[in-house]
C-alpha cells in the first residue's frame, strides 16, 4: 500500500481519499487531517478526519467528531488514545471507543452497571 486512505462514514457510500503516504502514520499510531468538503448548498466546509494505523498494519478512517457533543476526539491533550494506545478516546469527556469497530466501550459499561 502506497497511499492512507478513509472511508467516509457520513453516507452509505465508500469514497476513497488519498491523504499520506501509509508509512507516514507509525504503527499504533494516528493522524489528523483537514479535508474540504461541498455542502448541499455547494458551500465548502472542512471535515476533520483522522487515520489510525494499528499494530496490525490495518487503516481505520474516522471523523474527528465525538457523538456525544461533537468535541475533536483529540480536544485538549491533542492526543487521539488512551495511555497505551488500544482505544480511541474522546479528550473533553474520555468516552472510549474500539479502533476497529468504534462501539462506544466505555459508555456500554455505565449503561450495564447503573
């Protein structure tokens, strides 16, 4: 693979975008980009996106947006993980999410112990 890439995860459809060369994000590791995007209205807007590169050497894309209150994942601190590097966290509330799934870990676990 010469080239990262996402898939967006706002529509049902798959768009590819190259935006790094792979080797650019290291193993573990993430970054974040600023794509544009054209609106309904033809009006530009950016998309905040970030790659993640797992151990594994898979590519996950995502939105920098928390479903919670819409905080860039990496808000704060600028980091997109938790101190080892296994799960994604938001930095405004610390919501955990799996890389590879991106079920909502930790707000399952106040759901099932309240």
């Amino acid at each position: 693979m010469s080239e990262g890439i996402i898939g967006n995860l706002l529509s049902d459809q798959i768009e590819v975008f190259a935006v790094c060369p792979a080797d650019a994000i290291e193993r573990t590791g993430a970054k974040g980009f600023s794509l544009s995007r054209i609106d309904a209205s033809g009006e530009c807007r950016p998309l905040l996106i970030i790659v993640v590169r797992t151990f594994g050497n898979d590519y996950f894309g995502y939105v920098n947006r928390c479903p919670h209150d819409s905080a860039w994942l990496n808000i704060g601190s600028g980091e997109f993980f938790s101190p080892d590097r296994s799960i994604l966290r938001c930095g405004r509330h610390g919501a955990r999410f799996e890389v590879d799934t991106r079920v909502c870990i930790r707000w399952a676990l106040q759901r099932t112990s309240a």
